[in-house]
C-alpha cells in the first residue's frame, strides 16, 4: 500500500463494508458489535469486548487481522503476568556467546554497546506491535485481562495512552500508526474504571437462533440446516438451565454439530447426544445437573 493508503481506507470505510469484511471470513456480528467496531477503527480507540466464553470474542481480532490483511499480535493475559513479559527480553545465550567472541578478538570495549542492541532484543506482543512497520497497522489482541491483576492492567493503561516503549539500554520505540487494539474479558473479575474510560465497549451474549444457526451453516461445512437448527435449539435449553454453571457457547455449538457429523448422526436422539456429550460440557456437575431426555424431547 501507498503512503496514506491506509487513512484512505477508513475515510471510506462504512458499517456495511465492514460487515462485508467480517462476514467474507465467516464472522457473523450483531449489529451492536458491528457498530462498536466500526466506531473503534474510526476513532482510533482500543475496543473492549466483554461476554461468557466461546462467543466469537478472541476470533473477533483474528478474523479482523485476517480480513485487513495485517499482523495478529496476542498478548494472552494470565495470573502473574508482568510488564516485562508483555514488553520485551534478553536473548541471554546470544549476548554470552557474543561476549565470548568479542573478548577473543581484544575488542573489550565495544562488548556492551554490541550487546546492548537491537538485533540481542527479544519482542514482546507490545513492543511488537509499537515497532510493526507493515503498510497498515497490526491488529493487537489483549486476551482476558480479566485474568491479569490491577497493577499489570495499570501497566496496560498508561501503555494505551503513548504507544511507546523505552528500552533504556537503546532507547524509546514509538508506533508510526496506533494498532488496532482489541481487549477482551470473561469477567471473572471486575476491568477497573480506568481501563474501560480509555476504551469502547460491547457486551457480547448468545446469539438468537437465527443467527447461531447461520454462524453454525458457515462454520461446518455441509451440515443440514434441519440438523443445525435443532443442535440450537437444545443448547438454547442447556443455557436456559439455572443448574448450570459453564453454559456451552457458540463455539461448542460449532464443535457439536462437528461431532454429530462425524459420527454420521443426521438427528438428535438420546444416543447421538450421549455419544457426543464431550463437546458440550465441561464439568462433571453440569452433566448431572441436566436430564437428556429433556433436551432432546422439548
């Protein structure tokens, strides 16, 4: 792309080609996620997606980076996870052995400025994504910060605010364009005020049935629709159970009607759900919490 290509493409960007884009990649948005999106890429601001998991949350930035044409960059978040991480490293072995060759040599006083280079640093997501220079910026995936703690979001904020990382040793990175920043959260902590004040926001939930149904048609390829329909209408009942705790998502949906296929079952009788049982729940309570014949036979 040309110089300004890319400022080009959001001046003429519309939701409907947006949606376009999203759904080329099988990726079928409400209207409300489209929208929040569309508004995120326009304005320039991180998206934050909230919803329970296995609704198109982490695939959203996937699908995203894939219709754009540009680099995913994912930072998975974990318990424990710290600045340094999502920053950058040392390629310690590398810096030793060069350490080793320059002493040899008698070139004792440029060890430190060798080593200290760019070419030694090992890239973190962030840092990554500051120092992407494609011809349009990289999308980048911030997974489950619900997951991390309060002081590593704190690190994410002030991040979010400059898109720079100073590595002292060489000095301040800065991103040529803003990434596109995607963050999403499961929930199972509260994302702090700061945090959701810098971003949009959506809240991701099931989908209806028509939607699930056509989300379900794309992603399995040859299902019949008559099969796909009353897969939904059976996850829609598991869902509705207040006896369970991890309600299947989409993506479950997804890997059941994939599991019916492939054991050839073309209906959904007590025997095709007990042979496929695996792809909808998750815990060993769930499973007791429901009866079969209930969801088959409603």
């Amino acid at each position: 792309m040309m110089e300004g290509e890319w400022e080009s493409f959001l001046r003429q960007l519309t939701p409907e080609k947006l949606e376009e884009l999203l759904r080329s990649r099988d990726y079928i948005p409400s209207r409300d996620l489209l929208m929040a999106l569309y508004l995120a890429l326009k304005l320039g601001k991180p998206l934050l997606v909230e919803g329970e998991p296995g609704n198109g949350k982490t695939e959203l930035a996937k699908v995203l980076a894939e219709a754009l044409g540009t680099e995913l960059i994912r930072l998975q978040c974990y318990e424990g996870i710290d600045a340094s991480q999502a920053l950058y490293d040392w390629n310690y072995p590398k810096q030793l052995l060069a350490i080793r060759m320059l002493e040899r040599s008698g070139d004792v006083e440029s060890i430190e400025r060798e080593i200290y280079s760019e070419k030694y640093l090992v890239k973190g997501p962030l840092l990554r994504a500051v120092t992407h220079r494609g011809p349009k910026p990289p999308v980048l995936l911030i997974d489950e910060i619900d997951r991390a703690d309060e002081e590593f979001e704190a690190f994410l904020l002030e991040f979010l605010a400059e898109f720079q990382v100073t590595v002292p040793e060489i000095g301040t990175f800065r991103a040529e364009r803003r990434p596109i920043v995607v963050i999403t959260s499961n929930r199972t902590r509260e994302v702090g005020e700061g945090l959701r004040r810098r971003c949009l926001y959506v809240y991701v939930t099931y989908p209806p049935k028509e939607r699930e149904v056509e989300i379900v048609m794309r992603r399995v390829r040859g299902a019949e629709r008559r099969l796909v329909e009353k897969a939904v209408d059976v996850v829609a009942r598991i869902r509705a159970s207040q006896e369970v705790l991890k309600k299947p998502g989409v993506s479950e949906t997804i890997d059941w009607v994939q599991g019916l296929q492939a054991l050839g079952y073309r209906d959904i009788d007590r025997r095709a759900l007990e042979d496929t049982l695996s792809c909808l729940f998750k815990a060993r309570e769930d499973l007791e919490a429901v009866s079969l014949d209930d969801l088959v036979g409603g």
